[in-house]
C-alpha cells in the first residue's frame, strides 16, 4: 500500500451532466479533506459552459489550482491505436490519471501507456454494479479470478493502477502484491443504501483488505453536509491505518 495520509485516500466522484454554484463550492470546501476527485464520465461527455469549456474540464482546473489528483475517468476500450491517440489528447490537460478498460486488451493498454505522458494508467477491471453471475456471463469467471487476471495483465502492459470492488482486494494484493495501486469504489457505510452498487464495502474494511485509494462518490457528493461526511471518512480511514500500522 501507498504511504499516504487519510485524507489523501479520498477521491469524491463528480458525476454530472450539469454544473451548478454548489457544484463549485463543495469542491472548493472538500479540497482539505480529500486527495482530488474522479471526473466521471458523464461529466465527460456534458455540454460546455458558455462555449467556453466542458463541463469536467471547469472542475478539472479548479482541483488542479489547488493541487489536487484529478482522475479522468472516461473508460477508454477500443483498438489500440484508438486508445493510444484518445489517452495522448487526454495527457496533455496534465491529469493525474486515466482509466482504461482493462477488457481491452493487452495492446490497448501498452498504446495507453505508451502516450501516458506524465499521467498514470489506471485499468478498470470488473464494474462494481456487476453481479457475480452477470460477471461470469460476461467474462467466463467470477469477479475475484477475472480481476487477479485483468491484474496481471495490467502488470504485463505496465500500468500504473488498477480499479476494483473492494471485494476482490485481497486476490489482487495475493495476485500481483505492490506492482499496482489500487482505487476501489463501491464505498458504504455500514447499513447504508448500496444505490446501484453490488459489491461494496465499509471505508475502513478496504483500507484494511489493501486498498490505496477510495472512490466514493454519492455518500459525499449528494450528503446534506458533504465536508461532515468526508470528515467521518477520513476518521474511519484513520483508524483502519492506525489498526495496519500496529499489526
């Protein structure tokens, strides 16, 4: 695992096709309290504001002039020059990390990493709103096989990171050890609505079953006091460190 403060962990999720002032100022009043935040795809693909500039790249300069991750999550999977050429123009906003699907292909992602730049290639390996059998209808296996497997090949093609359901951290950490650092979504608190998650997972039990950093998206983002809730994620990431550090 990174050596990394809690609230460093923190990826708040912005995925939205409209940007409103409160938008801005929960992003501004987070920055304390979180590592960055993973511009969605939704966001991606929005409109522009006043023909000037899209939707994600407005919040993607307001993080970066605060020195924040920005993880760029547009889930590139196509051919690899495709992939190649897609991750080159994304490159040059100067993001912290691009996704790609992991499903791709071993080429895909060796053109991704080829035209990183400075970036870091993150692969996307099994959605977290997949079901187990709906994963195996897909793939041929269960989410934990198929993640240890797409994580080998991200090692192969030499990415940087790896997404996964907190679920599988444990066969990716068995799989590949430290190769790769690991964003997990699928982030709840204890008993609270898993939306359209199906493998999810308390912030501390990730943090102790590996993961590096959490995408949490809603539990923050929709909160009636969005810094209150990132506050009681960092306290729980805390005691998870503090619990690894005495082990």
């Amino acid at each position: 695992m990174l050596q990394l403060q809690p609230n460093e962990r923190i990826l708040p999720a912005f995925d939205k096709s409209i940007l409103v002032s409160r938008d801005i100022e929960v992003s501004e009043t987070l920055a304390p309290w979180t590592g960055g935040m993973k511009v969605g795809l939704e966001a991606i693909m929005a409109l522009r504001i006043a023909a000037l500039e899209s939707v994600a790249d407005h919040i993607r300069r307001s993080l970066q002039r605060r020195g924040k991750h920005v993880m760029w999550d547009a889930k590139l999977n196509d051919i690899p020059n495709t992939v190649g050429n897609a991750v080159k123009n994304i490159a040059e906003r100067k993001v912290w990390g691009i996704t790609v699907m992991a499903s791709a292909g071993l080429e895909a992602l060796q053109a991704a990493v080829l035209h990183r730049g400075d970036a870091n290639i993150i692969g996307v390996s099994v959605l977290t709103s997949l079901k187990p059998e709906e994963c195996k209808a897909i793939y041929g296996r269960f989410p934990a096989p198929q993640v240890a497997y797409f994580a080998e090949t991200l090692v192969k093609a030499g990415a940087q990171a790896i997404v996964c359901s907190p679920l599988e951290l444990e066969i990716v950490r068995r799989s590949i050890g430290n190769k790769l650092f690991c964003i997990t979504p699928g982030i709840r608190s204890k008993g609270a609505p898993a939306d359209d998650q199906n493998r999810t997972m308390s912030a501390g039990d990730a943090i102790r079953a590996g993961a590096d950093y959490l995408v949490i998206g809603r539990p923050i983002m929709q909160a009636d006091d969005p810094v209150g809730a990132a506050k009681m994620f960092c306290d729980e990431i805390a005691a998870a460190d503090s619990n690894l550090s005495m082990d």
